[in-house]
C-alpha cells in the first residue's frame, strides 16, 4: 500500500482551517490530506471525531532537583506517559544548571534522565542559574547552536534568583545568540517580605503561600522583566501569568510594539486561591500549592481576556508534579512547619487539553481553531519545532490527537497515568476528551490504554525561534 496509516472519516482541526479530510501517513510523516484516500495497510475510523495536531506542552518540569527540595513525582517515565494519555506528542522540560554547575555537564546529566525514558518527543530548555563569564560567553551560545534554543531565567527563589544586573547580562546573551527567554515574574524580595511578616504573624498555613505573593508582585516583576528586555532589544516570553495585572503588563507592551509573548496554564482558568485553604485551613491546601498560586474567578475571566484577546501565544501546564502524602511530599514534616517549605508546583500535563477544550471551546469562548493554535501550532512555532511539528498538512511528523468534542469525563486521580498521588483537578466535570494519540504515525495511547513505549520519544534539536528576532529598536 501507498499509505502505513490511513485515519478515515474524521474532521482535520488545524490553526487555520476546520475541513473533513482524510490523513494518509507514511513513514511517519503525513504525506496526504484529501477528501478520500483509498488504501492503507492499516486503517482508523475517525467518524464522530476530530483530528487534531497532537499536543504540544513546552511548559513541564520532570526529573528536576528545585522548587523547595522533595523529590519530583514524575521523571520522564512516568511524566510522558501521562502526556500522551492526555493527547500530547510533545514535551519541552526544563535542563536546569545548579549554581556553580556548568551548564554543558547539567545538559548532559538531563539526557541521562530522558533518552530511552520517553513516551513521546521531546526537546530541554535550560534553567539558568549561574550567569558566570563562561556560561554566557561559550557554554550559552554553544549549546543554543546544538539545538537548545530556549531558556528560563527567575526572579526569584534562593537557589535560582538572579538580579537586575543578571538578568541584563542574560538577556544581551540572548540576543547575541537568537535564543528565546522565558521569564518567571515574580519579586524576590517582595516575596521574602511577606513571608516573613505572614509566619511572624503565625500565618503559616498553605493558603498564605497566596497571600505572600499576590498579583502586585506578579505586576511589578513581569513590569521589570519587560523594560529589562525593551532596553536590551531582546524578546521575552512572560511565562505561567496568573491574572488581569501581569496580563495588562503584556498587553501594554505588545501595544507599544515590543516582543513580549505571554503564556498561560490550567490552573488559572480552573483553580482559585480558596483552594489552598483546604478543608479547613488545613495541611491540604498543600495539593493546590503553585507559583504564581491561582487567583480567582475574576482572574480566570481576565486570562479568557487575554487568551481571545491574543495576549497570551501559548497555553501550557506548568506540570510540576509532587506527591501529596509521604516524607517526600507535600505533608512532609518541614512543610507542615510552614507554607515557604511546601513545594511548589502541581501535575495536570494530562488534563490540559480536557481543560481548555471544555473551558474554551465548549464553552463558547474560543474555536476548536484557536485551540489548536494555544495547545499545538504556537509552541511548535515559538520553540523552533515548526513545520516539523504543529500542524496537520503534508510534510509534517503525524503526531495527531483523535478527539471526541462530545465526551464527559470527570477528572479523577484514578484516570490519570502521572506518578503524583492526587491530581489537584479532581472532580472538574468536562465535555472533551482524547480517544486516540499518534506519535509519528504509531497509535501510542487510546482510551486511557498506553500502548506505546518509553523507547519511543525521540530527542528534538530545536531551530531558532522566528519569534526571538529583536526589534532593531535599540538604546545602545
Ligand atoms: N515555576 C514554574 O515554572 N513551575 C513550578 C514552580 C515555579 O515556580
Ligand atoms: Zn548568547
Ligand atoms: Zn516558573
Ligand atoms: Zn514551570
């Protein structure tokens, strides 16, 4: 047969169009799309659903020593496996470089982590921590040329923080080398203020993480990130933005002209700040803990605001799964002492698209067309994947999610295929669901059954961002 795959009968979603075609595939590439494609060794019935790029998540954290000491609930293993359950044939985890480390050895270290270990495609960002003089000057560029053509700097944490001075320093190297920056907004010290004010005060349960760093401290560092890029002529990604104050941020700077992109996750259309208070104020709060922690109602229909508006480019997970119960997790003894020591970040790359789908397009509030462009084609554009990944149409890799619009599920640990003990979604009721991922034209999961391997992610060596051209409005 001409075709290895032929999916028949189903309705192709992409960015641009929404059309009834077939898909024929070969050597794991679409090397058709028409009307009617006879053949094929083997054949899926795709009628009733939709086919859609598969996703692609560039915000997760797996197999990653940070954010407050416990182990990570999820390496690639287990991380992968639970982002093919939930539609996705890509992921772009974060290669972090511990201070005094050089990056080149973290990068390597990482892939120890990853090749042979995953479920789906994948590329590394780096976290840089340590801006030293060889860092920028050859380890940065020279690992920007090799294909890791992103990465993320903070604004704060003890152990990851860099200063004004730094992040200038930073951003000029990435402007040298093309690389795109993603930015975590949050003050520093504004944060370490509060804090110690909230446990002085007692303050110590998990829902004064919220309180010790609400949006103003979001503002005025995505503010500060955003003049720190304009002055050195270099575009920035402001990642995971929580509500209305950072995104009016982003959105005065994308009016002035400057190339600032604005992502935004699950979590602040879906969860609220009355969720870290638990049951009563209590330890279980922890399950909800995360940074920049979720707002409220009002928020979640300011991020709709900036996610129609086009503000925000991507739609991300930020999963950054920890346990709930055990020494390793969010209970464990130091973080039932205080807020400051619950770790921060929660697992959901599975229930991204359900999530947005439902939230989104059930909802009435974005087009199964916008929806493709925030879960696929924009981050395979932004992140160098593009025309690789993305889309749907000849010469791409066939990653592609069968999607039935009509499917109720209701979100609950026993569903999902994370190594977390929760999922901090439990019992969002949802109209959306995959049925079917392909990764390069073999089905990896369906219906909640993984049938693919951890011996099938391949390693993806990024292009430049088209996305991370300066202006040529420069002060220097
Ligand atoms: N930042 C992230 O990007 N993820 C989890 C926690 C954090 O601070
Ligand atoms: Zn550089
Ligand atoms: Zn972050
Ligand atoms: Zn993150």
């Amino acid at each position: 047969s001409d075709y290895d795959l032929v999916i028949r009968g189903g309705t192709v979603v992409t960015a641009a169009d929404t059309v009834r075609a077939d898909v024929g595939i070969r050597a794991g590439k679409i090397v058709a799309v028409a009307d009617k494609i006879e053949g094929g060794a083997k054949v899926i019935d795709a009628s009733g659903l939709l086919v859609m790029p598969g996703g692609i998540d560039s915000h997760v954290h797996l197999a990653q020593p940070a954010f407050g000491g416990p182990k990570m609930a999820d390496g690639f293993e287990t991380g992968t496996r639970s982002a093919i359950a939930g539609g996705n044939t890509t992921v772009l985890p974060f290669a972090l470089q511990p201070r005094g480390a050089s990056l080149r050895a973290s990068v390597t270290d990482y892939h120890r982590e990853a090749d042979g270990q995953s479920y789906c495609d994948y590329g590394f960002h780096l976290i840089i921590s340590d801006p030293s003089p060889s860092v920028l000057g050859q380890e940065l560029p020279a690992l920007v040329g090799d294909g890791y053509t992103s990465f993320k700097v903070f604004m704060t944490y003890d152990d990851l923080v860099l200063n004004d001075r730094q992040l200038l320093e930073v951003f000029d190297c990435a402007r040298g080398c093309g690389a795109l920056v993603m930015v975590h907004c949050e003050g520093y010290d504004s944060i370490k203020f509060m804090t110690e004010r909230l446990e002085a005060a007692g303050k110590t349960a998990p829902y004064y993480h919220a309180v010790s760093r609400p949006q103003v401290v979001e503002r005025e560092a995505t503010h500060r990130a955003i003049s720190h890029g304009e002055l050195i002529d270099v575009p920035i990604m402001i990642v995971h933005v929580s509500g209305r104050e950072p995104m009016e941020q982003i959105r005065w700077a994308q009016q002035k002209g400057l190339k600032v992109y604005g992502e935004t996750c699950t979590q602040y259309i879906s969860l609220t700040a009355d969720d870290l208070k638990g049951l009563n104020m209590d330890e279980t709060g922890g399950k909800y803990v995360c940074s920049p922690p979720p707002r409220d109602h009002a928020s979640w229909e300011a991020i709709w605001e900036g996610i129609r508006g086009g503000v925000f480019q991507t739609f991300s997970s930020d999963h950054c799964p920890f346990f709930y119960e055990g020494s390793e997790g969010k209970l464990n003894p130091k973080a039932r002492t205080s807020f400051k020591w619950v770790p921060n970040g929660i697992p959901g790359v599975e229930v991204r698209l359900p999530i947005l789908w439902s939230k989104g397009v059930g909802e009435g509030r974005i087009t199964p067309n916008e929806f493709v462009a925030l879960t696929s084609t924009n981050h395979a554009k932004i992140y160098g994947l593009y025309p690789e990944k993305g889309s749907i149409g000849v010469g791409f890799d066939a990653d592609i999610v069968l999607w039935d619009p009509n499917r109720k599920e209701t979100i609950r640990q026993e569903l999902m295929h994370h190594g977390s003990d929760y999922t901090p979604f439990e019992g969002i009721a949802v109209t959306g669901w995959p049925v079917m991922t392909i990764l390069r034209g073999a089905v990896v999961a369906e219906e909640g059954r993984i049938l693919g391997t951890k011996a099938d992610g391949k390693f993806l060596k990024r292009g430049l961002s088209p996305y991370a051209v300066p202006t040529g409005r420069t002060y220097l």
